[in-house]
C-alpha cells in the first residue's frame, strides 16, 4: 500500500463541519460564561465581515452582507471539525 495518496470527502462536508463547529463552540461557550462569569474574556465576541448594504430600486430591494461572530469557543469548534474532518 505504499504510495497511497489519503483523499478526503468534498469540500461541502467541510463546510458543514465548519459551520457545525463553530455553532457548538459557541453554544458551549455561552454556557461556560454563564456559569462561571470570570471566564468573560473567553466570551468576548469579535465581529468580523461586511454589515448589510441594501440597494432599493422601488421595483425590489437587494441586500447583501456577512458578518461572522467568533471568539474563544467558537475557534476551538473549527479546530475540532477540521480535526475531525481530517480522521474521516
């Protein structure tokens, strides 16, 4: 078997992971910061991306924006879905 070259499944599983991950990391962070307030700092959220830009053309309205909320707990869910990706 030597020679073999690892393939992992698509990009779209990763994504979902990704997305998994960080909701969880988040979730449990919450709840961290809830039941022990000293751990603020772990809590704080830093808000990264685009804020919503509309464009109304008074036939319709076109909104468009991203924004990602990430802080300790969340970055440790992508650490473990890409963890976890890779042992698929």
């Amino acid at each position: 078997m030597a020679g073999r070259t690892r393939t992992y499944p698509g990009w779209q599983l990763l994504l979902l992971l990704m997305v998994m991950g960080g909701i969880i990391g988040s979730w449990i962070g919450d709840a961290v910061v809830k039941l022990w307030p000293g751990l603020g700092l772990l809590g704080h959220v830093q808000s990264v991306g685009l804020p919503t830009m509309t464009m109304d053309l008074h036939v319709f309205s076109l909104s468009f924006g991203f924004m990602l909320n990430i802080n300790f707990f969340s970055i440790i869910g992508f650490i473990l879905a890409w963890i976890f990706y890779k042992r698929l």
